[in-house]
C-alpha cells in the first residue's frame, strides 16, 4: 500500500458510497486513505473495465429474452410468464420486415426514421435466414404425420443482429457518460453499466440508440463542441423524441451565464439533423389509409409525372403520409398501460364516489404542506414580496383543491377522453417545465447541467400520458451524472423490476379472464409506487441544487465537468449573485429617509 497522500485525480466510490463499501468487501474493502488511486498504470483503465461491465450487462439482457428469440414459444403466455417479450420480435412481422416490405415506404412504421432505419439494415441480415418449414414424423403405422414447425431463423437472425447493435449502441452510451462525468469520476457511468433495467429493458425496443446519441451529445456538449452536440441531440431527437429537454435544459443554464450564442449554434444544428433525416423520409414515404398503401411518395409522384403538389399536405384522398403514423398515433392513443393517468382512470371508475372524499382531503393536506413550504422558502429569501407569495401560494392550494372533486366525478362517470387527455398532459408539463426552469435560473448557485436535465426527463415521464417499461433505460446516464448514489438508485431499480414483474402477470390475468395472473389493482399500485420512488429522486435532486454542498459532485471540488462553456462560468442574470436578477430586489430607502443621528454608511 502506497504511504503518499491519496491522488486528487481520482473518486473512489468506495469511499463515499455505503453501498460501494459493502459490496467492496468482497474484494478487501475500499481503499484506504493513503492510497494513490489510479497512479499505476495497468491494462484495466476504469473505462476498459466499465465497458466489460456493459458487455456482460447487455449478454445477461440477451439471455434473458433468449426464450422469445424463438417465435415457437410466444404461446400460453410464455413471453409474459418468463418476461421476455420483446417488440424486436413482434414488431419484426408486425411491421411487414419479414415480409420485404421498407419502413415507410411499404408499411407506415410507428416509429421516428432513425429506428426505422435501424430495422430496415438488421432485416438485411435476418433475410439470409429461412422461413419455418413443417416437420413430419413416421407414426406407428408408417405414415408420415405432421409433428411440429422448425424454427423461424430469419427473426432469430433479427433479433441477434439487433441485439448486437444495441451492445454497441451500450458501449457508446457507458463511454460518453463516463467521459462526461470526467476523470475524477469516471466509476459514477457504472451505475449505467450495471443496471438492471439495462438488463430488463435492453432489447424491448429501440430506445437504447436514442440514450448513445443522448449521451454522445451531451459528451460533446461538455468537450466545447456546441456543433456536434446539436447534430447528436438531433439525431437523438428523430430517434426518441426525448433528447429535446436537453436543448431545453441548456436553454435555461445559457440565458443564466450569457452563453447564447453556444446555445444558438447547438440548437441551429440539432434543428438541422432533424429536417435533414426528416425531409427525405416525408419525401419518398408511401401513403396509408390505415396500413394499406394507396399511392406513392411525392418523390415517386414527381418523377412519374403524377400530381405531386397535391401531396404536399401529408394527405391523398383520406390517405396519409407514412411518416405522420408516429404523430397520429401519438395524438390518437389513450393513456397507456404504465401512466398516472391510466390509473386514475381505472380507480375512478371501479370504486364508488365515497373514497372521493378521502382522496380529496388527502390532497388538501399535501397541496396545503407543498405550498406553505414553498412560500416559506420564498419568503424567507424575498420578505419584501410577502405578500403576492401569500397570493400565490393561496392559489396554487385552491386550485387543486376546487378541481380535485370535479376532475374525480368527471373521470368516473366518462372517463377521460383522449382530446382532454392531451391537454391536461399538455398544461402539467408546461407547468412542471416552468417550474423547473424558474428553479435552474433562481438557485443560489447555478444547477449543474445533468441536475437540470434529468428533472425535464423526468417530469416528462410523470405526466405524459406514456411511460412504456423502456423509457426507464433514457434516465440512467442522466442519474449517474446527476446523482451517482447507489442506495436510491437501486431502491428505484426495485421498483422498475416490480412494474414490468406486475405487468406481465396482469396481462396474464386479463388473457385468461382472471383464471391466472394478478388483478388491475397490484400493477396500478407498482405503477403508483415507482413514479413515487422518481418524486423522491427528484427532490433529492432539487436538494442538492438548493443546497451544493449536499452534492456529491461539487463536493469533490469541480463545477459542472458535463457543463463545457458552463462549467465555471460566473452568472449575469438571475441567481443569487447574478448581475441582473429575474425577481424585483429589496426596495431601498432614500437618503433623505435615513433617521437622525444614523450614519449614512448604515443605509
């Protein structure tokens, strides 16, 4: 053991993380505090290491969902019963792929163009695979009998091909956020490499490309290269629509340092990337009346000499452009399995009106706590505006409090029809956003620019009216530079496992009319339990922003190591130091208002 003091160029989370020292343990416990960490060189850097975490992560994912590989098992519910179902599978047949047919050309795919890409290049590969053939057997009389079909390798190929573009669509996210977090905390991306959600979740969808360009950005973004990371936000934008709070994040971070112009350019190139990917798609896309194809492009439609300007618009005689199946779906969906607003709609129908009344005392009380402490807060940081705080603190008590029995009596007798649906989503975003970014721009210190960004993602993923199981992989790099704690980060893992567990069984118990399965009520209370679970981790969150020196980054000395143009820079607006604050400042006296025998320096 080296007796020099311990090296500052690198965290040991060992050191700081009880969980990290337990499991430690198995290998000798942390280090101790002499110990130089990382000062002899070795093969094993920590970023070689991480990625032979994600490797073997991203096999026990293959493994995992290895049973529905073969399209033979997807019966008597055993996808749901060994929670391997994955949309590489279902989606391989679904979408036409088995069929030759190209996304959005042949069939109008559901997703943005990048996963449509990424399915049209794995079905290349799968295509050299075969179609299932019967399989006969001589029976006892000496006839030949059909006994089973043999396997569909052409999907198996698919999966496989896709699962190997996800391993390295891993790779890419581990290394960027690892890189992001800096060279004093390059161990935080484990908490990425080693999820279990990445396990769970790897091969569901798409959504692990999305998190690589996310990550990808936001390294750049830290490296000082505004450009690239807008042509990465973008590319994660057409691929999930996510990447997008990120742009919103900086926005709020840049006007607070004055740093427009980075802002401008990366927000000009990830606008770019989006219409560049989605111009040629809108261009040459086929258009649908439901999955039928009724007529060509407006590409195809031009050079055939056809009437092209009338396709413009996205429609052709009730027929719609293949690119607009993403935004019409969207737009046309109900509340989905795994939202807030599935539950409520459930619970308000199946219980009589008389829990109404509890529920709304409950919320009484939690608005009545929520908004006194805010307007204590304010008013101790602002006691000149005591009053429109009070004003406002009545108001956002009343609100709640007025609305709470109508939404519930409205929800029980007519559900919540989806036009309505997309707006009340619509307005609690819009608020939580506000509420937000009015947090970013006021903190004593300015956030840090994952703190901000995981926020966003977060009160995305709460009020939207969508929350599938995958979406849960877009949070991780973002909890590892934002909070790179172990205990509340694999409490919320729990939680995930215990909502995609609930939700299989459930669609057991609904495919098998209750015979099987659990019931509505335990996936809803999973549901319920997890979203908690975000709400606590975001106002840990907001904790460390209020208070820096809770925050296990800053506490290591650095600033913002994901914030590049940011990172140290000095506020000119807002905050408590800045030059020029967003809320009105302390009225101050005249001269002539001083009191007499009051030196003038008091004033």
């Amino acid at each position: 053991m080296a007796t020099t003091p311990a090296s500052p160029t690198r965290s040991s989370p060992a050191r700081h993380d009880p969980v990290v020292a337990g499991a430690s343990e198995i290998v000798g416990g942390p280090p101790g505090r002499h110990a130089v960490i990382g000062a002899n060189r070795t093969w094993w850097t920590p970023l070689r290491l991480l990625m032979l975490l994600v490797v073997v992560t991203c096999v026990l994912g293959y493994v995992q969902k290895a049973g529905c590989r073969d399209t033979r098992n997807w019966s008597e519910e055993y996808q749901y019963t060994r929670m391997c179902y994955s949309d590489v599978v279902a989606l391989y047949s679904q979408e036409g792929l088995i069929d030759g047919k190209i996304p959005y050309l042949d069939y109008p795919t559901e997703y943005p163009p990048v996963i449509g890409a990424a399915m049209q290049f794995t079905s290349l590969f799968a295509g050299l695979g075969s179609a299932p053939e019967a399989v006969f057997r001589t029976d006892e009389t000496g006839a030949q009998v059909f006994d089973h079909y043999s396997m569909d390798s052409r999907s198996a190929l698919f999966y496989d091909f896709t699962a190997l573009l996800f391993v390295l669509a891993a790779c890419v996210a581990v290394a960027c956020t690892a890189l992001t977090a800096g060279r004093t905390r390059v161990w935080d991306a484990a908490l990425l490499a080693l999820a279990p959600t990445l396990v769970l979740h790897l091969l569901t969808n798409w959504d692990i490309l999305a998190v690589a360009f996310a990550a990808g950005g936001l390294l750049a973004w830290s490296r000082r290269a505004p450009r690239l990371a807008g042509i990465l936000f973008g590319l994660g934008i057409v691929t999930k629509l996510y990447p997008v709070f990120f742009l919103v994040g900086l926005a709020a971070l840049c006007l607070r340092t004055g740093r427009m112009r980075e802002l401008a350019r990366t927000s000009v190139f990830a606008v770019g990337t989006v219409v560049l990917v989605m111009l040629p798609v809108w261009l040459t896309a086929g258009y649908f009346d439901g999955t039928t194809k009724v007529s060509d492009g407006i590409w195809s439609t031009f050079w055939g000499g056809g009437d092209w300007v009338a396709l413009l618009d996205g429609e052709s005689a009730g027929a719609h452009n293949g690119l607009q199946r993403f935004f019409e779906l969207n737009s046309e969906r109900g509340a989905d399995w795994d939202s807030l607003a599935f539950g409520l709609t459930w619970a308000a129908g199946k219980y009589d009106t008389g829990w109404f009344a509890p529920v709304h005392l409950l919320v009484l009380a939690v608005t009545l706590l929520l908004a006194g402490l805010a307007a204590w807060l304010a008013i101790r940081r602002w006691p000149w505006l005591t009053r429109p705080v009070v004003a406002a603190a009545v108001v956002c008590w009343l609100v709640p409090a007025i609305a709470t029995p109508l939404v519930l009596g409205a929800v029980h007798e007519h559900g919540i029809p989806v036009g309505t649906l997309n707006t009340i989503t619509a307005v609690l975003l819009v608020a939580a956003v506000a509420g937000i970014l009015a947090l970013a721009l006021l903190a004593p210190r300015r956030p840090r620019v994952p703190q901000v960004v995981l926020l966003l993602v977060i009160a995305f993923l709460l009020t939207n009216k969508v929350f599938s199981p995958q979406y849960t992989i877009w949070l991780l790099p973002l909890v590892a530079l934002a909070r790179p704690r172990w205990r509340l980060f694999l409490v919320w893992q729990a939680c995930e496992v215990w909502v995609l567990f609930t939700r299989f069984m459930h669609f057991i118990f609904n495919d098998t009319s209750g015979a099987d399965g659990i019931d509505r009520g335990w996936f809803v209370g999973a549901v319920v339990l997890r979203d908690l679970v975000l709400c606590v981790l975001a106002a840990f969150v907001v904790r460390e922003i209020l208070r820096p020196e809770r925050d296990v980054v800053r506490a290591d000395g650095l600033d913002d190591p994901a914030g590049g143009m940011l990172d140290g820079a000095p506020d000119v607006r807002g905050g408590q130091f800045g030059a020029r604050s967003l809320l009105p400042r302390r009225p101050r006296r005249s001269r002539e208002a001083v009191p007499a025998g009051v030196p003038a320096s008091v004033e």
